[in-house]
C-alpha cells in the first residue's frame, strides 16, 4: 500500500477525536482549572499558599484526565475502528497488529503529552518560585513529574484502546481506570497490610499491585520538597517502566483487529 | 492473463472457518476449489446466493483467516473492502482522504471526488448511503491505483449507488489501472457489461468461468449455478 501514508491509522484516529471537539474543552479546561479551583482556597488568609495550589490543581487535573476523557477516548477509539472495520483493512493491506496498537496509542498518547504540557506550564511560568536556587530544584522536579506521569498514562491508554477492540467499551474504560485507581489509592491503603506483612502471599500480592503512587509528587510540589533524588527518581521510574511493559505485551494479546 | 495471474488457487484448497471451543475446534467448509483458478489483472466478478461463502473466501483471500486445507500465496499488495468497512462519520471526506494519501494520490482523490459528484467539505455522517459509499471507492481506487499488481477485493461496493453512479464506476474499473486485480463480490450482474471472468459458488464448489458462456454474465452465471 505505497499509496497511502504509512501513519495512516494514527492521522485518521487523530483526525477522528479533533473532530469531536472535546479535546479543545480538555486543554481549555486544564487551563481554567488550573487558574480558577485555587481561588476557591482561603488564600486571603494566607497568600503564599496560592502558587502551590495552582500547580497541585494543574496536576490534579492532569490525573483526572487520566482518570475520565483519556481512557474513554481510548476504550472509544478503539471499538470504533474495529466495529468500522478499519482495522481489518488496514491488517489486509500489510498493517502489523503492534504498528496499529501503536498508531492508534500515539494518537492518545498526543492528549496525555497536551494535557502534560499544559501542567508543567503552570508550573514553569505562572508558579515558579522567584529565588533562583529554588526555582531550579522546581524544575527538576515538575520535569520528574512530567516524565513519571507519562511512564504511567502510555501503557493504561495503549491497554484501552486494545481492550476497545477486544470488549465492551465501558469494560475497556473501567479497567484502566480501576487500575489507576488501584495504583494511585489502594496501593497506599494496602501498603501497611501487605507491603510490612511477613507473609510471603501477602508480599506477592503487594508486588503485583500497580505502584502508581511513586508518580503522584503533588506533595513534593505543595510542600517545596524538591525533587527526587536520581537514585529514587530511576527506581521508580524503572518500576513504572516495567509494569508499563507488562501492561502493553497484555493489552498487545488483547488486541483484536477482526471486525 | 496466466502468465501475469496474480491469484493461483490450487485444486482442493479448502476454505471455511473454524469454530467451537479451542478444545473442541471443529473446521467448517464453505468453499472448495473445484478447478485450478488463475486470476490476473482485470476484473473478475464474484457472484453466488447469500451463505454460500464469498465473504469467507474474500477474508481468506485478503489474508486474515486462512485456509483449511492448501496454500495461498499472494504475490501483490491486498486491498481488501468489507461489505462493513465504514469512514468515521464525524469526518468530512476530505478530512478522510488526507489522513491516508499523500499529496500526488490526494489530488487523484479529490480529481474522482469532482467526477463522481462528491461533497468534500460534508461530514460523512450527513452525506447519502450513496455516497458514503462513494467515499470507500475513491479510497479503494487511489489506494490501489498507484501500486503495480494491486490485487482489490471488495464486497458488494455498488450497493446503493443510483444507476447513474454505478455506470461511472464500472466504468472506471474497466478502464483504469491496467496492473490492478479486482475481484468483487456483486449481486447486480447487470450493471457490469465488460468484465475479465466470473466466479460463482455452487454447491460448496468454486467454479470459474474465463469468458461469457451466453450473451450476458448472467447467462454464464446460471449455466455455472445449473
């Protein structure tokens, strides 16, 4: 198929959410929530509190959009193209399953990036701190988040669109969404029961949760810890980077592209 | 047309499905190859009663299932529109177009676009099933149409295109594309007056016909169905 554009299925599915416009109100709402949610602090009281509270509410968005449009978008994409046969067409004309797992991906992985990009300009411009010192620890730890967060959005929104293809659309929602849950809060929850348990079950268990809470650093930026240092910032990043390779090789056999 | 065939089916090459738990798969036979079949560039029409295979065999052909019994190769690069294939409807044809071609096939989509009266600025939602289906041919020939040994397997493309439309594409499949391979899957015989051999399904059985055997393809059709 030399006459079509290799990017094919990526160009289409992108063309294909523009067209839906909600993308726009996601990268405009980041923005408002950003600037509007610290207002509804008693920053009066205590001004200083204001410049935090716009970046934890850019990241707060930032995971909420990974909670709610990311994946529908993601479980949508990818029963559409199934349903509408595009995928066994493009299967017939030489496509790979993996290279369309990965245009279809890339296609979300554009909004994640956005929704990103708009969190670490908050951050960058808007609430940086003015000593010079402190600024620079700021950034390197807003980029560590960025990254972090990124390592945990690619493989939840690659596992939508594949279980999109596979099942149910509201399936291929809930489960990414379940497991972010699971990652950001149960595993927190549970750490104490499993995690200090001398029980080798329990250990196991703790293990193959999702570690998704090395990502969250809204603490850090609210309480101007600074950033990780590389040593932790690496080992949680590999851990996410592992458990993101788990969830892709999982959502890759998922895959479907009969319609 | 053999020394150029891009399709060669081999007597006894089996196709179907395979269904039942994995434990408990049970192979399916819809179709066999009675004669060795040779297709070559040119447009060869599929023509047999509903159930009897032809989707199973086009899916087969395009390389998405394979067959039960025998081997196919296929020298060329497939094409392959489902009777389901559909453009997203929130998109305008254009917008559609420009996600698959670049700028030398798009200006060729957009030229078919013009002759066959198609709203490119419309969304594909709002347009006729017509001409919705119009979108899928300009995407099947721009596709195909670049490629040398293109082989182009569609599946019912004409339905609910008006009379007028229909003649402006069988038209076009005569004369265009020299190196392209069609196979389609058609009910209206009738709308199609040049074509390079007929293939029909009778009794679980593929059987080919090279040239007319009456006045018509339906008259080879029903000496082939007899």
């Amino acid at each position: 198929m030399k006459s079509i554009r290799p990017w094919s299925l990526f160009r289409l599915a992108q063309a294909g959410i523009m067209s839906r416009s909600s993308c726009w109100l996601l990268l405009l709402g980041a923005g408002l929530f950003a600037w509007l949610a610290p207002l509804l602090t008693p920053w009066e009281e205590n001004p200083q509190i204001f410049q935090p509270a716009r970046a934890q509410a850019a990241w707060i968005y930032a995971w909420l959009a990974l909670f709610t449009w990311l994946p529908y978008q993601a479980s949508a994409l990818g029963a559409r193209m199934r349903r509408d046969g595009v995928l066994e067409h493009l299967r017939a004309g030489g496509m790979k399953p993996w290279q369309q797992c990965l245009q279809l991906s890339s296609a979300l992985w554009i909004w994640a990036a956005a929704v990103v990009g708009v969190a670490l300009l908050v951050c960058l411009v808007f609430t940086r701190p003015a000593r010079a010192e402190e600024a620079a620890l700021w950034a390197v730890l807003v980029c560590q988040y960025g990254a972090l967060y990124f390592l945990c959005a690619a493989p939840l929104l690659l596992l939508g669109v594949c279980l999109g293809t596979r099942t149910a659309e509201v399936i291929a929602f809930l489960v990414p969404a379940g497991l972010l849950l699971s990652g950001l809060f149960g595993a927190v929850w549970l750490a104490p029961l499993l995690g200090g348990s001398s029980l080798a079950v329990f250990k196991s268990v703790w293990l193959a949760l999702p570690h998704y809470h090395l990502a969250d650093l809204t603490p850090r930026l609210v309480f101007k810890m600074g950033p990780l240092n590389s040593s932790d910032f690496f080992s949680s990043a590999m851990i996410l980077l592992l458990q993101g390779v788990a969830l892709s090789i999982l959502g890759r056999c998922l895959y479907r592209t009969r319609s | 047309m053999s020394a150029s065939a891009i399709l060669h089916l081999e007597k006894g090459t089996c196709f179907g499905y395979r269904s039942g738990p994995p434990w408990k798969r049970q192979d399916r036979r819809l179709v066999e190859v009675g004669a060795p079949v040779k297709l070559g560039p040119g447009l060869h029409l599929l023509v047999a009663p509903n159930g009897t295979g032809k989707t199973t065999l086009l899916k087969t052909l395009a390389g998405l299932n394979t067959p039960l019994e025998g081997k196919l190769v296929l020298p060329a690069a497939v094409h392959y529109f489902a009777d389901e294939l559909k453009a997203d409807p929130e998109l305008t044809a254009g917008s559609f177009f420009r996600a698959f071609f670049k700028k030398g096939s798009l200006v060729r989509a957009e030229k078919l676009a013009a002759d066959l009266r198609l709203d490119l600025r419309k969304q594909i939602g709002k347009l006729s099933r017509g001409n919705r289906q119009k979108v899928l041919l300009i995407l099947a020939e721009i596709g195909a149409g670049a490629g040398e040994g293109s082989f182009l397997l569609m599946d019912e493309p004409l339905t609910g295109l008006d009379a007028e439309t229909r003649a402006q594409v069988t038209a076009l499949w005569a004369g265009a594309g020299a190196g392209i391979t069609r196979l389609v899957v058609m009910h209206e015989l009738e709308s199609v007056a040049q074509a390079s051999s007929l293939l029909t399904i009778a009794r679980g059985q593929l059987k080919h016909a090279a040239e007319k055997t009456g006045a018509t393809w339906m008259d080879t059709y029903q000496a082939l169905q007899a």
